[in-house]
C-alpha cells in the first residue's frame, strides 16, 4: 500500500521548515497549498493501518468451535491489543488456530 502512493524528494530547511522541490518550469507555474506527509510517519500509519485490518478479517473469518469461545476471544483482544500498540502479535498467538472457519477447517 505504502508503495503505490507517490512520492516527491524534497529538501527541508532544518531552520524553518521550508520545502524546495526541483521541476522543470515550462513558464506556466501557479502556486497552490499541498499538504505533505513525512514518508516515514505515512509509512508507519500504513503499516498500523494493515495490522489492524488483518486483526479485523481474523475477527471475522473466525467462528469459534463450541466451548472455545472465550479463549478465542482472549487471543483476538491479544493480537488487536498488540496491533493498537504497533507490536506485532507474538508467533504464538499468531500461528495458534483459534477455529473452525471457512479457512481454517480443523
């Protein structure tokens, strides 16, 4: 995801913050306000984005075998605790099967 987005190199006064982007003028410029990202928060923001989203579908896709509701729920609180905090899962709860679902048929 983070890598279809395009980007622009820049350089950034360390003073004021000033941006200064080389382009080949053709003579028919007008200034208009951009808002810009710093590509590493944008990058950071992507990666958290698809932690939380894999948490989602995992949620969703799961059906619990009967009995083994709350120890389902327990690793899924997990791995979405661990995703809000921008941790990755631990292997263990990652690779754990939770349930029966239409992808994993235990």
């Amino acid at each position: 995801m983070a890598d279809t987005v395009e980007t622009i190199k820049a350089w950034q006064c360390v003073g004021c913050g000033k941006l200064e982007a080389p382009a080949q003028c053709i003579g028919v410029c007008r200034d208009e306000l951009v808002h810009l990202v710093n590509v590493a928060d944008y990058r950071a923001a992507v990666a958290r984005a698809e932690a939380l989203e894999a948490v989602v579908r995992r949620i969703a896709l799961t059906f619990p075998k009967a009995g083994e509701g709350d120890r389902t729920w327990r690793v899924l609180q997990a791995q979405a605790k661990a995703a809000l905090g921008g941790r990755a899962a631990t292997s263990s709860t990652v690779e754990e099967p939770l349930a029966k679902s239409p992808e994993n048929k235990q």
